[in-house]
C-alpha cells in the first residue's frame, strides 16, 4: 500500500505533465508506466482521491464514462 506522501508525489508528478502535455490524466498514468516500468497495478494505489475524480471528470466529459447520478434511492 501506498503512503500519503508517495500518493501525494505521483499526484503532484501527474498533473504536472496534464499541464506541460494536454494528455488525458489516464493517457498520462499509463504512458509514465511504460516509460518509468512501474507496473499499472501500483500506480493505481498511488491515485489518490483527488487525482481519481480528476480522471473520472475526464472519462464523463469523454463520454467513456456515464455521468454520476445523485440519487436518495
């Protein structure tokens, strides 16, 4: 399991090249594996939540995602 900080240094890393690249977050995530060789299966455990809504928001606007519902039931 990830710490708070290694979570909080991937994040930081991440949306820094969002920034710098234009890329999707998930493009980004997964072309730094391939690049760096961190396994997908950890990186997922260094997404914290903050980072995880920024890729969901992508994927809804995307449409590779349906659009959350707040509902009561």
């Amino acid at each position: 399991m990830a710490t708070k900080e290694e979570q909080k240094k991937f994040s930081y890393l991440i949306d820094t090249l969002a920034a710098n690249t234009g890329l999707s977050y998930f493009d980004i995530i997964v072309e730094y594996c391939e690049t760096t060789g961190l396994e997908i299966e950890l990186a997922a455990t260094l997404i914290d939540n903050n980072l995880k809504e920024k890729i969901e928001m992508q994927a809804m606007e995307s449409n590779l995602m349906k659009l959350k519902q707040n509902t009561l039931f």
